[in-house]
C-alpha cells in the first residue's frame, strides 16, 4: 500500500492544520463509502474531490489551504477510499 506524504507547509499541530485534518476526518466519514465492484475509481475519486473541495469552501477552507494540510486531494481521497474495505472488515468504520 502506498503511504500517503503528508506535505510541510503547515507545521504539524497547528491550529489550521489541525482544523482541516479534522474537516478531512469528518467529511471522509460522511462521504467515501467503497463500492464494491466499483468500475472506475479515478472517475468516483474525482467527484469527491470535487465535492470535498466544495464544501470546504464552505467551511471557509480554500482548495489551496486543503491541499497545503492533505497533500495532493486525489492521492488523499484514493488512499482513504482503499482503507474503507479493511475498516469495515475489522468492524470499523
């Protein structure tokens, strides 16, 4: 599995860096489920980009901000998206 390289531009532990983790965590919970048997994952990784990046905006994040903390989206979102099967496996979720 590939590790995820979290990028410097925030030092770790900073109150924004720790605020768009946290924005990250929760909005993954509610949005990234895998589908099984799921035909193209660049296509599904791309529309949660894009809503993730929406409704940071929302949230008063710019996609720049997001990803200065997260790193590349894609990357982040492709990697979350891998870890629901073993999540669920193990009985989280």
């Amino acid at each position: 599995m590939r590790m995820h390289k979290r990028p410097e531009m925030y030092a770790e532990g900073s109150a924004k860096a720790q605020s768009i983790e946290s924005f990250a965590r929760e909005w993954v919970l509610s949005n990234v489920t895998n589908v099984p048997g799921l035909a193209d994952l660049v296509r599904e990784v791309d529309r949660l980009a894009s809503r993730m990046t929406a409704d940071a905006r929302l949230a008063g994040i710019s996609g720049g901000e997001l990803a200065r903390a997260l790193g590349d989206i894609d990357e982040y979102l492709t990697l979350e998206y891998e870890k629901k099967p073993a999540a669920l496996a193990a009985g989280f979720t």
